[in-house]
C-alpha cells in the first residue's frame, strides 16, 4: 500500500491562520514531521494518535535536509498519510520544493498545501503594510541567512530597488544587512521594524533606523521590515490565544 505525502504550509504562528484544507489533512494524519516553529496550537490539531517528529534545524543541532528527504520517503512507502508541517509557506524559504523534488523522483504521492507566509502576516499583525498607495508600490523578500557555499546576496544592489524589503531568518546578520544597504545609497534614517513571532501571543516589535539596527536588540524568529511603510502602526490584530490540553486538545 502506497502512502501520501502533504507538503503544509503552517503559517505564521496562529493556528486560526491555516488553510481549510490544511486542517483537514491534520485531522487525519499518521504522522506529522515538523519543524521547530511549528507551535503547540498546531500541533493539537494533529489526532491523538498521530506521531509527530521534530526536524526542526536549530543551532548547534540541525537536522540534515537529505535526513528529512528520506524519512518522508520511507514514512510513504510504508503507507502512512504524511503531514510535512513547515512554517509559513512551504514555497517561500521553506526548502519545500526540494523536498517535493525528493518525494517526485522517489515516484511517492504528494500534495503542496500553500500557507500563509510571515513575510506578510508578521507586518500585516503588527500594523504595518508592505505595500501602501503613493508610499511603496513594490515589495522585496529575502532570506537574511545563506548556507556555506551559496552565492552571497547583493545587499548594495538592492538598496537601489524602490519600495520596502523583508527580510526572512536575519537577525544574526541585520549589522552586516544594515551596513550593505547604506553602503548601496539607502538612507540611514529608513525606517525599520522587527517583528518577533508575528501573530501569536509572544508578539513583540521593535522600531528603529536603519543605521541603528545593528545596535538594538532583536530576538529570533524576527521578521524585518526596511521602508517607509515600517514607520506605520495600524495594528488591529488580537491572536488567538490558545490552551493545549493534557491529552493534546487545544482550547480558547
């Protein structure tokens, strides 16, 4: 019997935030492999009966990404409904699409659930949109964090690109991100906002110029907003709080 593989975007940290479809696909998973972000909310929407296993890459202990390429593999092939939870969207940062090229050529059934990423939802909680009429009519995403080997980004080159950036996994390297874009012709008085996990209960922003980011304290998972658009606060947003039972249940 042949298993199943769904690729779920998890979102940004409200378990509200999930697709219809990605809820009842949790419902009746075997298996749920996850990463670290992926919070308790979510999780508890996974039967009781579901094993969940923790990939998630952290400091000092990553998990190998052929590792993950093959649990997925041999979880299918033993005819399991396979939940991959990753954070945000699958597609944007996610290394989802290795992971469906791995499930592709091992010819092992799968689906790619789209999320809801935080390069828009962690703004858009704490009040800021990424685009705004006669502000900023364009909007950049990139990755703060490049693995050994990879073609480094050209931070001068973007600084020169109209309307705002967001940057994904940079908090380590916001000193060197800061000092590239100034050094490309942004201003140093740009605004900058650090959302740290953006639309749950834990949410925290920090404000500063651009020339001051390096030196202001910013903790991990943060999404960083460059641009005007960050010096805006229309926040609306109340998270879900919610409580996860003994047995895994979660409630409000």
């Amino acid at each position: 019997m042949s298993g199943h593989v769904a690729l779920i975007g998890a979102g940004p940290g409200d378990p509200e935030l999930l697709t219809l479809r990605a809820v009842r696909l949790l419902d009746t998973a075997d298996v749920v492999v996850h990463d670290a972000l992926v919070g308790a909310g979510v999780l508890a929407l996974a039967p009781v009966t579901a094993e969940l296993i923790d990939v998630g890459k952290r400091p000092g202990r990553p998990t190998p990404q052929e590792l993950i390429n093959a649990l997925l593999v041999h979880l299918a092939r033993q005819g399991k409904r396979v939940v991959r939870l990753k954070g945000g969207d699958p597609f944007v940062f996610g290394r989802g699409g290795e992971e469906a090229l791995a499930l592709d050529l091992a010819d092992v059934s799968y689906e790619v659930i789209p999320g809801v990423t935080s390069a828009f939802a962690a703004p858009a909680a704490a009040g800021i949109p990424v685009t705004h009429r006669n502000v900023s009519g364009a909007v950049t995403i990139v990755t703060g964090h490049r693995h050994a080997g990879a073609q480094p980004l050209d931070w001068k080159s973007l600084a020169k690109v109209s309307g705002t950036i967001v940057v994904l996994m940079g908090v380590a390297n916001r000193s060197m991100i800061a000092d590239e874009l100034v050094a490309g012709g942004l201003a140093s008085d740009t605004p900058v906002a650090a959302v740290r996990s953006g639309t749950t209960e834990r949410q925290d922003v920090v404000r500063c110029r651009l020339d001051q980011l390096a030196g202001t304290r910013v903790e991990s998972p943060a999404v960083i907003v460059i641009g005007t658009v960050a010096a805006l606060d229309l926040a609306t947003w109340s998270p879900t709080v919610a409580l996860v039972a003994a047995d895994g249940s979660m409630t409000s």
